[in-house]
C-alpha cells in the first residue's frame, strides 16, 4: 500500500520583548534561578496581571507579515492544570478569540513553490523550567521563565513530507527573526517546534489518527522525529496495529519517538474568558503604525534580487535567508554593481570560510563595502578569480583594503601582454614535445600548456588572454 | 443540565480537591442548584447579542514594554518550605 504522510506544526516563539507578557520582569536569558520572577510570576495571592504592549506589537507584526486576519478585539482565556513548574495552576493563553488568525507562507522545496496555510497564531506566557537531574526525589523550579511572551503559531496540516515540514519551520524561523519579533535562538528555547504526524492510504478522504511530537529545538530533530515517526507509523499498520492519539518525546539519542500520555490522560483545560484580563482592542491607528515600520519582506527582497541583480530564484531564497545576509548582499552588490557575481562570493567563499570559523554574517571579518571592492576588481580585470580568493584571505585576516592588499603582495593580474609572451615564448620552448601534439591534434596538450603558463607567471596571467596568445601562437 | 455523582468527582480531580462521597452528594446538589441559575439566565433571549468576554464594556489597558521589576528571590523563598541554590524544591514530577 501507498502511504500518504501530514504534518501540521504548532510553533512557540519567544518574543523579544524586554520584560513579561504579565509583568515588569526582564526576560533576559541565563539569569541566576528566580532573580528574574516577580510576585505576579510566582502567583502570590492579589496580584493582577498587566498586559505588555510589546508583546500585542509583535503579534500585530506577525499578522502583517503573513497576511493574516488581526482580530480587532482578542479575549486571554484560562488553560487549566496542574505543574509545579505553573504556580497559578493555569496558563493564561488565548483559545475562542486568538489576536490573529489565518494567513500563508510561502516555501520552497525541491525547487518547487508551495504555500502553507497558518490557522491561528495566539498570545500566552511561558512556563517556568523543572530541573530533576540535580536532586534525590525532588524537583528543582527555576521561575525565571514563567511569564515570558510567547506566540504560539499553528499551521494547518498542509505539510506532505519532513523536507517540507522542515522547509516550513526554517521559512518561519526566518521570517520571526526577520521582522524582530524573536531571537530564533533554538538552544535557548526561542523556537520550539511541536509536530502533528499522522498517515493515510493514499486517496483516502480522511486523516488518520494523528501523534503530536513534543518541544523540538532543531531542524534536524524535527527532520529525524518525523521520519521515525512516519516510519514506526507505517509499520504498525501494516502489522494490523491501530494508531492511538498520543503525546510523544524524541530522543535524539536513540533518534526514536517514545510516548509521553495517550488520550485517556489528555488534559481537560476547562478553558474559560480570564476575568483578570479586559478584551484586547487594537486600534487601527496602531495597526498602520505598526504596518509603516515593518521592514521589507523576504518574498518582496527575493522578487526584487531576482529583478535587480539577475540572481536566480534559487539563489534569492538563499540570500535572503536572514535579514543580516540579505543586507550584507544588497550593500556589496550596489557597491560594484555586480550582483551575481557578489551573490557567487557570498554563498560560495564568505559562506563557507564564515562556517568553518563558526561566525555568522554579523560578525564576517570581510565588511560588505570590501567584498564589494573585491568583485569590482574580477570584473575590471585586475583579479582573477584565484587572485581574488588571496586578496580575500588579506581581507579576512584584516590585512587592509583591497588595493593595499593587491598591491602589498603584488597580486595583480598581469596585463602587459609583451611580459606574458614572452613566458609563453618560454613554456613552449621548454615543452617542444607538447606543442608537436598539439599540432597533431591532441587537444589535451593545450590545456596543459595553459597550466604550464599560469604557473610561471605564478597565477597572475589572465587565463582568458593567455589562451587567445597560446592560440595565435600555435597556428 | 444536572450533575451525576461520577462528573462532581471528576471535577474534584481536575481542582485536585479530595472529597468523599457523602461530600460528593451534597457537592452534588449545591452544584445542580447553581446550573438551575445558569439555566434561568439562559433562558433570557440573547438573540442579536454579541457575547460579552467581560462584565464590563470597556477594554484592556497596556503596560509599555520594559523592566520595572528587581529581584525579591531572598524574601520569596524566605516563605517556601524547600528550597536550595535558588531553587524552590517539589516533590519529584517526572512526565
């Protein structure tokens, strides 16, 4: 039998605010365990909560960027159940009327455009931490966490395979960075991702029964989790199993998912309007205020690379892959006006030398203004390609700028055409027997020659000028 | 609507409150006269009426974002049974 795999993925974002949804507590990471929980945070009897502007902004934000339905007026609700790591014994979230519903993204997978359908995305604060490695029969509770903001964003179960389950959560995570809603940090717990995975006969109507895979913090968890999961799935039905509905953990460990609580647990919420909390109005002054500020997006910049630079959708969905690169291309491309040129360095060279220091584009020894300068001297002429990649290196060893660099270490590619006869006149004299083969017709020979004539001039002969001297020669 | 024995212990486990059954059965009763009062209000015709999340008509006032808190853990903890490096201490939980 053929099966057919669905995903829907619910994502939590932390947002980037200063301090709580609920309080004035920082959420700055890593602090010392309770320093940063306030006595709204720890639930002390009488305490009231007080909304965070920021926080309704983001989510406004993210409405805008997704265009998504904002609801005009958005009502906190009482997710009820019992966690130590919980103090007041519910969550304050959102469930009948969340502030934003609808809206699509766009993924690439494949080569191929797919859209993705987003059913709702809503405010709620963050738990606090358990910690039962460090104790006999007790659990340590870190609060510090409790109250933070976060946009948990639900998507339809559009998704057909983990390649597009992941390309989804990347193009997410991208996009909640990209507008500076969220940090993205997935170590720290920025971006959680809980998967929805069921399968089905291929042309059935109906979705089977679906497993939720809990709290993943990496792309290639999420890849892997799923794939087992799909995998095992498949498996059991085959075997005559039935799936039952059921919370699972990943281990990345063991690269298994294990079940957490079937259905018979599932918690009852007994979800109610907080009485704590007004309605939240949003007013439309706001909403346009919040619109003119949005920067511009990663759709419009991929479009706009394509017909700017002549880049290839391909390489704009990379390019724009964060905010930083994106910007650090556009200002290297207008500074040289070569722009697939830049985009070839900056995905080719600066990406890989940046991956094996383990920087990323923020922190690129090469500014965007010197890679531009670079470029610029391939495409006068002064630089081959092999030249450039030693000014690159200058650069990146912060050894100045281009033209210091090229000149310092006599990188310059040769242009005077009578010094390079000359050494071509040499090379043949030196290689009778190749030159005889190649009057003989034996292609191969020539490139060889080339070789012979790039290395005596130590790499600074312009292979193109060398090739049409060589020709002459020859005839 | 009413209430059976079994749906007041369930809610009882859910609130975490410990009840035995002749609590249960008077539980039982003040509950269902409770859900009489619901019902009478129920019976109001709502037709045309946008439901209301609040008693009030009036909306949520926001906070602008930033730190107004500063660190009370000492006299927090001071209050709780266990703790230790920071920590409030629970009875292990482990899911």
């Amino acid at each position: 039998m053929k099966w057919e795999t669905v995903i829907g993925l619910e994502v939590h974002t932390q947002l980037a605010t200063q301090s709580k949804i609920f309080s004035g507590s920082s959420t700055a990471f890593g602090a010392s365990p309770n320093t940063q929980a306030s006595a709204v945070d720890i639930a002390l009897p009488g305490v009231l909560p007080v909304l965070n502007k920021g926080a309704v902004e983001c989510a406004i934000k993210f409405a805008l960027a997704i265009g998504a339905t904002l609801n005009r007026i958005n009502v906190f609700d009482r997710k009820n159940y019992f966690y130590p790591d919980l103090p007041k014994g519910y969550q304050i979230s959102q469930l009948a009327k969340p502030i934003v519903e609808g809206g699509a993204l766009k993924i690439l997978v494949d080569g191929e455009e797919r859209i993705i359908n987003l059913t709702r995305a809503h405010l709620e604060e963050d738990a606090g931490k358990s910690l039962h490695e460090n104790f006999q029969g007790v659990t340590g509770i870190d609060l510090n966490r409790a109250g933070t903001p976060l946009l948990e964003i639900v998507s339809e179960p559009e998704m057909r395979s983990s390649a597009e389950a992941v390309a989804y959560a990347r193009a997410l995570h991208t996009l909640v960075t990209w507008i500076g809603i969220c940090d993205g940090n997935m170590q720290e717990g920025s971006f959680r991702v809980d998967a929805n995975v069921s399968v089905r006969p291929v042309g059935q109507a109906e979705f089977g029964t679906r497993r939720e895979i809990k709290n993943l913090n990496s792309f290639r968890f999420l890849q892997q989790a799923i794939d087992y999961e799909v995998r095992w799935q498949i498996e059991t039905l085959e075997d005559g199993g039935r799936i039952e509905q059921a919370t699972v953990l990943f281990d990345p460990d063991t690269g298994e998912t294990r079940m957490m609580r079937s259905k018979e647990d599932a918690h009852d919420y007994r979800y109610f309007p907080d009485p704590d909390l007004l309605p939240v109005k949003l007013d439309e002054d706001w909403i346009e205020s919040v619109r003119a500020a949005l920067p511009e997006l990663p759709a419009a910049m991929q479009l706009r690379f394509q017909n700017d630079f002549g880049v290839s959708a391909y390489d704009a969905g990379l390019l724009t892959g964060s905010r930083a690169l994106a910007e650090y291309f556009e200002a290297a491309a207008r500074a040289c006006g070569q722009g697939k040129l830049v985009a070839n360095w900056v995905m080719g060279e600066l990406s890989a030398t940046l991956n094996k220091a383990e920087l990323d584009i923020m922190q690129s020894p090469v500014s965007s203004r010197q890679l531009g300068a670079l470029v610029a001297r391939i495409q006068d002429g002064t630089l081959s390609g092999k030249l450039a990649k030693q000014v690159f290196e200058g650069l990146w060893e912060g050894a100045g700028e281009v033209d210091a660099i090229i000149e310092a270490r006599g990188l310059k590619q040769m242009s005077d055409s009578g010094e390079l006869e000359k050494i071509i006149d040499e090379v043949l004299a030196a290689n009778q027997k190749s030159v005889e083969e190649i009057r003989s017709g034996k292609e191969k020979a020539f490139n060889a020659l080339i070789g012979q004539v790039m290395k005596a001039s130590k790499g600074k002969a312009n292979p193109a000028q060398v090739n049409d001297l060589l020709k002459a020669k020859l005839q | 609507m009413s209430l059976s024995p079994d749906d007041v212990k369930r809610i009882a486990r859910l609130a975490r409150i410990e009840i035995d059954d002749s609590q249960a059965l008077a539980s039982q009763s003040q509950l269902n006269s409770i859900f009489d009062l619901i019902a009478t209000m129920q019976a109001v015709d709502t037709q045309g009426i946008a439901p209301m999340a609040h008693a009030q008509e009036v909306y949520q006032r926001l906070r602008a974002d930033s730190v107004t808190e500063t660190d009370h853990h000492a006299a927090f903890q001071a209050i709780a049974p266990a703790v230790e490096n920071g920590l409030y201490l629970v009875p292990k939980v482990i899911e």
